[in-house]
C-alpha cells in the first residue's frame, strides 16, 4: 500500500472517529477537503468514470429533483433565502458531497484501498469508541463496585448510542453474509470473535442507558434472528433453542434498563394523557402548564414531550403541507408560526422523520419516498453480497432510530451519506476492480 493509498483510509478512518467527538468540526471540513481535492484530480484525469456510475442515473435523479425542491422551496414560501440556503448547506448539501465520496472513493477501486478495505476501516474506527467505553466502564466498575450507566467519555452518551447502530447494522450483515449466504467473512473478524463482538454491542448498549437506544437494539436483533433462522437449514429445536438464548440475553438487558429508568413506570399513563389532553407543555414547557398523573404529579417531561410532539409534529404537515423550509429547527418554527410558543419553545421533535416532514412538506416526503424506493430496488436486484445486506440493514436501522431521536442532521447525516453511496457502488454484482 503506498503513501497516497494510506493516507485515503487513514482520512476515512479518522473522520468517523472525531465526528462523534465535540468540537471537531473544523477537523472534518479540512477532512471533507482533501478528499474533495483527491476525487476532483482524479476525475479530471479520469474522465471515463463518469460513464462507469450510469447504473445509479435513476437513483441521482431522484435525490437531484430533491435537492432542487429543497432550494425552490424557500421562494415559494417567501422565506429569507439566504438565512434558508445557509441551513440547506451546511444540513444537505455537504453532507451530500459525502455521497459522492463514498460514490467516487468505491468507483476507484484501488488495488488496496478496495470497498472491502473502506468498510473495514470504518466498522473498526466506530467499534474502537464502543471498546473505549466498555473499557472505561469496567475500570470504574473494578474501582467503585458500582457499574456506571450513562457515563460520559470520549463522547456524548446520545452520541455513542447513534453511532452503535451504525456499527451493528454492519456487524449484522457480516453475520448474515455468513451464515446464511455461507459466503466468505467480509470484515476482518476470526468466527470464533462473533460471539464475543455481539455481547460487547450488548453491553455497550446496557450501559449507555438510552431506553430508545434498547428498543431499537432489542427490536432490530430479533427482527434480524427471526430473518437468519427462517433462511437456514436446522432443526426445529436447535432453531428454538437458539431463539430462546437470544431472547433472554436481549431480556436480561431490556429488564435491567426497564429497572433502572424510572421513566417507563408511567409511560402507559402518559400515552393516555397526551392522546385526551389539550395542554401545550410540548410546545413550551416553561410558558404552558404541565399535565398531571392519576397520583397528581407532574408527568415525565421525557416521556410526555416526545410522544406529544410526535403525534402533533404529524399534526403539523397538515398545516404546512409545502413546509416551513428544510432545517434543523423545521420544528421550532412551524410551532413558532402557529402557536404563541414565546422564547425557550423546544427546538427539535425528538424525531428527524417528523422534522423532516414539517420542514419539506408533501412534495419533499414523496420525492424522498422515491428517492429510497430506488435505492431499495436497485439493491434487491443486485447478486447477495456484504455490501447489499449491510446497506438494506443500515437503511432500516438508521430510518427506524430517526423515527424516535433526532439523527438526521450534521455528522450523523454525512456519514449516512457516505455509508450509503459506499454501499450502493460495492452492491453491484457486475462491478469489477478498477486501479487508478
């Protein structure tokens, strides 16, 4: 491997290391930069790989009528087009150019620096922060006696819990590569290491502490299970056996959150609530009185707020069905146009799905509707591979996750991007090794 060819994965590999790292920003634009420079020098000695990516013209049309709605629409709305285009830019258009790296980088196909190597890179600079805070949590735990949930390292809680499930959509479809396609390993990983990865994510997840981080855990480990077992040779009670050891080591962990986080003891009360009651605490919780529980206490502000703005966030496309502009604050300010939200209103909808409804109203979610619906039939055709499970697992997984948290948005977005046009150009069955 020369110099120019390290020096690409090193720059990979450190950006998804630092993006999840606070104040990093300025390091991922000259990242961002160099990469940019890298694909523009050799595309203009290149010319003909321009020709090489027609397979995706239907899937770059789509995301380009997208992007063209994304930018006519603060006109149609007489919205203040520069403070619009600033947020467009910097929430979709860089990250976009991400997808052209990870489109370009895998056109490429060095004679090391393969979408194997890529990947690889990337699933081993994610699982490096799990381990820091395995490690990290079993040191406390040796000097306290107490094992710490929810404790902050290298980087945020919320954070590390995102990023998890980047890393285990990968981990699952190296398993499924395996096992049911009985194709050879794709990551780097020895089969007798599988087992121990899976119970590090496990653990990694337990003692994060993020209840919705669990569920989505929980849920998409045993969707994937039922998948593998159903597509695999076996006996009837070996595949019980199997399901029923999964199932309880999936139970112990959601249990111990379950006890842990006081917050779901009165969920079910809470759903009934936001489903009968007028309040306005979810637009406003220091100017709009807080609903009550049965015992007379004041609800879980967790709890009642993002199930409140979940339902009334759909609510809302109803409103504004062109939108309110794409932004991070898509939200904020359609509550800010219809109710007297006052200052310290809430900024985000604890879901990207609804911000991102609000903010590009019906024509936006139908043009991004059809932008993944040719991305998923472009995969489902496509010879089973690594590249294509993991990318259908990580369309799902990183879909699922921003139904219920605020994913969509800065590092999480450009390396859902860069994931993604990775994942589509090493899917192609007919695709072979180019050197440049």
């Amino acid at each position: 491997m020369n110099y120019k060819e390290f020096f690409i994965g090193f720059l990979i590999g450190f950006f998804i290391f630092i993006s999840y790292i606070n104040h990093t920003i300025s390091l991922s634009y000259i990242i961002l930069t160099l990469l940019l420079f890298y694909i523009v020098r050799t595309l203009f000695q290149h010319k003909e790989i321009f020709q090489s990516i027609a397979y995706l013209k239907t899937i770059l049309i789509t995301l380009a009528c997208f992007a063209l709605w994304l930018l006519l629409q603060p006109l149609i709305l007489n919205l203040k087009y520069i403070d619009a285009f600033k947020e467009i830019k910097s929430q979709f258009l860089i990250p976009l150019l991400f997808f052209f790296i990870g489109i370009f980088l895998t056109t490429f196909q060095h004679k090391k620096i393969t979408a194997r190597t890529l990947i690889n890179i990337i699933f081993f600079s994610g699982f490096l922060h799990l381990l820091i805070v395995v490690f990290m949590s079993i040191v406390l735990f040796l000097k306290t006696g107490t094992l710490p949930i929810r404790k902050v390292y290298l980087v945020p809680v919320d954070e590390i819990n995102y990023l998890s499930g980047i890393i285990y959509s990968m981990f699952l479809a190296e398993v499924y590569n395996r096992i049911v396609n009985k194709n050879k390993p794709f990551l780097y990983l020895n089969q007798y290491l599988l087992p121990i990865i899976f119970l590090v994510f496990v653990f990694s997840i337990y003692i994060q502490g993020m209840r919705w981080g669990v569920v989505t855990f929980s849920g998409t480990s045993t969707l994937f299970l039922i998948i593998v077992l159903f597509n695999i040779n076996m006996s009837l009670i070996k595949k019980l056996t199997i399901f029923l050891l999964f199932l309880g080591i999936l139970s112990t962990m959601v249990y111990e959150n379950f006890k842990h986080d006081k917050r779901w003891g009165d969920l079910i009360e809470t759903v009934s609530i936001v489903l009968q009651d007028n309040s306005l605490y979810w637009v406003n919780k220091h100017k709009y009185p807080c609903p009550k529980l049965s015992n007379g206490e004041c609800v879980n502000l967790s709890n009642y707020v993002r199930l409140a703005q979940q339902i009334n966030g759909y609510k809302l496309l109803l409103d504004f069905p062109n939108g309110v502009g794409y932004s991070r604050y898509a939200y904020k300010n359609a509550i800010q146009h219809k109710y007297d939200a006052g200052e310290n209103s809430f900024n985000f909808p604890h879901s990207s799905i609804v911000n991102l409804c609000i903010g590009v109203g019906f024509i936006g979610i139908m043009l991004y509707l059809i932008f993944l619906f040719f991305i998923i039939k472009f995969l489902v055709v496509q010879k089973n591979s690594y590249s294509k499970f993991f990318t259908l697992f990580f369309l799902f997984t990183f879909h699922t996750r921003s139904l219920v948290d605020s994913v969509m948005m800065n590092h999480n977005l450009k390396i859902f991007f860069l994931l993604l046009g990775i994942g589509l150009v090493s899917s192609i069955s007919h695709n072979k090794e180019k050197n440049i």
